[in-house]
C-alpha cells in the first residue's frame, strides 16, 4: 500500500504531536480577552460570553483595572454617527461596559450586575484618535453600584460624562 503525503496531512500529523495546550482545555475566549486587556483574574468569571460581542466591535480595551478605577480606550474610526464624528451611543456603550465590569469587579464572582440607570451627558464632539474612559465608584454597596465615567480624548479634554448603577443578583450555585 502506498500513501502519498500531502503538505496538508504533514501539518495535520504534527499538529497531532503539539504539547501546547487545546483550546477545549484553556480558556474558551483566551485569545480575545487578552486583546481586550482583561486581567487573568477575571478570566474565570467570563467563561460564558468573553467580553461580548459589542466590546469587539467597539474595539474597547481595559488599560486599568482595580475596583477603584477602571481605564479603557476605544477609537474614535469605526465608531461614529453620520456626520463622522464618535457616535454618541458608542460612548454610552463605553460607558456601561466600564461600570458594569466595575460592578462585576466589586461583586467578585458572588453577583451578577444589572444596569438598572445610565445617564451620559456629551459635552464635546470626539472627531479623531482615540477616547480613553476612567471609571471611579460613587457607591459600593451589598445590592447595588453606582459609577461615574469620563470620556476624553486625547488632548485630555472631557467628551462626556456619564453615571450607571448597577443592581447585583446574587448567583446561583
């Protein structure tokens, strides 16, 4: 019998002889929240979705992250409304992914946020470059979070502000 090996079958027979890691054995979503700058901490708690699909998107990624503050950057290209200039919901959708990740952070795996309010006031038009987010805790409760973000680019001038509280459900186990 003769078999006739392929570049295809030579790189599928090594790949049966690989001692990295599976995917099915590591993190289902390793890949993307690294990219998105989420501490390995927080990896078991997101197992689920990832960051979703919407932080992908938006090309969100966390630069800070500590349940006294939360930083994340998003660019202005790819995000904005018709007259090319950051979309005002993208900002919103910045705003919520910060402070509910927040609330989850405050939580530590025993609850589950829920935004129940967001208000977002904009202030100026981003028109270019990147928004960096900066998410600080006006309440930490045993129920409920609130958060406040900033939005600004990147002369450092205030884009927007914005509140969210959270509701937090306690898991199931």
């Amino acid at each position: 019998m003769v078999v006739s090996l392929t570049p295809e079958s030579l790189v599928a027979m090594n790949d049966n002889f690989t001692t990295q890691p599976t995917q099915s054995s590591a993190h289902p979503f390793a890949d993307q929240l690294s990219r998105h700058g989420i501490p390995e901490t927080m990896w078991p708690y997101l197992t689920q979705n990832g960051v979703g699909e919407l932080v992908e998107k938006l090309q969100i990624v966390f630069t800070e992250f500590s349940t006294q503050r939360l930083c994340a950057t998003m660019p202005v290209a790819g995000n904005t409304q018709v007259y090319g200039i950051l979309h005002g919901g993208a900002s919103a959708a910045l705003a919520e992914t910060l402070g509910s990740m927040a609330a989850a952070l405050h939580g530590a795996g025993t609850s589950q946020p829920v935004g129940v309010d967001l208000n977002i006031t904009h202030h100026k038009a981003g028109r270019s470059g990147m928004v960096t987010a900066q998410c600080t805790p006006i309440h930490l409760g045993a129920r409920s979070t609130s958060h406040e973000i900033i939005i600004s680019n990147d002369a450092g001038q205030r884009l927007a502000t914005a509140r969210i509280t959270n509701m937090l459900l306690p898991l199931e186990r």
